[in-house]
C-alpha cells in the first residue's frame, strides 16, 4: 500500500484526462457563488519534479503532458487544463507573486500539479479543501506544499476510511475525487464500498472516480458497479492510448466515472475528446468513450 507514489507517473496520459475533467468540473462548481469543499481521498505529494528521478525512470510524462506542452491548436478545454500547468511552472518573483504568462510564451516544463494544486488554483482560497494522503512523505510534502492554510486540511490517513466523516460537508456542497493506485485488487471493492456509503450520506455530491485500462476483471466491471450507484445521474469517459504489451500487461488507457456531473460536461468532452486521441495516440488503433446517464 505504502509502496506507490504517483511521481513515478506524473503527467502521464492519465493525468491529462483526469486533470482536464477534474479543471471543468471545478469551473462549473465555481461559477456558482457559493463555496463548496473539495475532497481528495488519495491526494499525493500535491508537486511532482519531472526532471527527478523518479519521473524520469519511465518518463511517462513524454507521452502525456509534453504532447500537449507547446502544441499551437489546442481546443479550449485542453488549452484550460495546459494553462494551469504552464502556471505551475512559473516561478514567483520577488514579490512572491507569479508573473503572467503572456500570449505566445510558454516555459520550460519541469514541475507537474498533483489534483490538490490544479483544485488550488482554480477553486476561491476561502473555500475548503480535505487532503487524505496515506504515504507519510507524500502527506509531509503535501502540508508544505500549501503552507498552513487555515481552509485546507492534509489528513495523513486511508482516504477510503476518511471520507466517511467529509459528507455531508457544510455547506451542502462537494467535489470528492477518488483516484486509488489499485496496485491492490482490494481497491476495486474499497471504491465500491465507500462511493455507495458516500452517495447514501450525501447523494447531491458530486463524486468523481479514476480507474486504470489494465488487463483486469475487475477494471472492465468498475464502470458498470458505478452506474448502479449513481440514482441522479452519472457520465462515463474513458481514453485509450496504446496496446498491452506481449504478455498482455499495461496501462492501456484510462476512464473518469462522475456521478452528479455537470449538465454542459457531456457536451464540452465530445468536442475535445478526438483532440486528445489524436495528440496522445501511441497506436492506430486509439481510441475514446464517452456515455452518460443524464439526471
């Protein structure tokens, strides 16, 4: 359990898709003035050095998020979700503040947001943030990475078992995103388990899963377990990049499964999704799903 840390895979094509839907569902919870709070049960270090070496043992990023990085074309919701990395990569000038980025520039790509940061940066500082993250250096790094603010809470504990005691929230509105390693095949029935006791407690948040593309039972049924738990509605995205290697193994691809989701989701995705496919493709036969269960 305490073996995973997501630096060996930051920005990776998973990333991409979970953090452009993660940014839009923000953006929509946000341009309603009312606060909210944001859940990440598995948050990790918050900051992730490409240049480390961590990242750079697979490199990963290389066909994620630097395909992406200077491309001149993007399509609005990808060209959102880029600017807030490119954000992260600036660094504040004496003043404390980050410069702005200017139309036409882009900086060199050496750090990756972790989820907490892309909510930071998004989300009014006033609104609340409950940061699980299990791993004691993660969790450390995590809580200097956001420097004591009284709205955020970085809780070194099992997000499974902590998310029980955030719903409801006060007030009575909730982005949860849940994005377990399931490097343990036990993740699957934890996901399960805690969605439905979350969705029983509070059924108007909205709750956001990542899932891996990997040659498992237990990954291709998780979409359908979801839908069962969703009584107002649910969208389903998946993305898939490449094939499984010559014993079948790997991470082919990934999905989203958002209960509650946005009304203008749906739509937003359909237009950016070939996009993607065709940015991120490492073989022909590429590919991208999106259905939805509308409330």
């Amino acid at each position: 359990m305490l073996a995973y840390r997501h630096a060996f895979h930051a920005g990776n094509h998973a990333d991409v898709l979970k953090h452009m839907v993660l940014t839009q569902v923000l953006r929509y919870m946000v341009d309603k003035d009312k606060p909210f709070r944001y859940i990440d049960t598995h948050a990790g270090a918050g900051g992730y050095l490409l240049k480390g070496a961590q990242a750079q043992k697979k490199a990963e990023y290389r066909e994620g998020i630097n395909q992406l990085w200077s491309r001149p074309d993007l399509p609005p919701l990808t060209a959102d979700y880029v600017k807030l990395v490119q954000q992260f990569n600036l660094q504040p000038g004496e003043d404390g503040q980050l410069p702005v980025l200017e139309k036409g520039m882009t900086p060199p790509l050496a750090l990756y947001p972790g989820s907490p940061s892309i909510a930071r940066m998004i989300m009014p500082r006033s609104d609340q943030m409950r940061l699980f993250e299990l791993h004691p250096t993660d969790a450390r790094t995590l809580a200097a990475h956001f420097g004591g603010s009284r709205s955020v809470q970085v809780i070194n504990e099992d997000g499974f078992g902590g998310l029980k005691g955030q719903v409801p929230p006060t007030p009575r509105r909730a982005v949860v995103l849940m994005d377990p390693s399931y490097e343990l095949v036990a993740d699957y029935g934890k996901v399960i388990a805690t969605l439905r006791e979350a969705v029983e407690r509070f059924a108007e948040g909205v709750y956001m899963l990542w899932y891996p593309q990997v040659s498992r039972i237990e990954a291709a049924n998780l979409p359908k377990r979801l839908m069962a738990l969703a009584p107002k509605g649910w969208l389903h995205v998946r993305l898939t990049v490449s094939q499984p290697d010559e014993r079948g193994f790997g991470l082919t691809g990934s999905g989203m499964f958002i209960i509650n989701p946005p009304y203008t989701l749906h739509q937003q995705l359909a237009a950016e999704m070939p996009y993607l496919v065709d940015a991120l493709a490492q073989f022909d036969g590429a590919s991208y799903l999106i259905e939805e269960q509308p409330a």
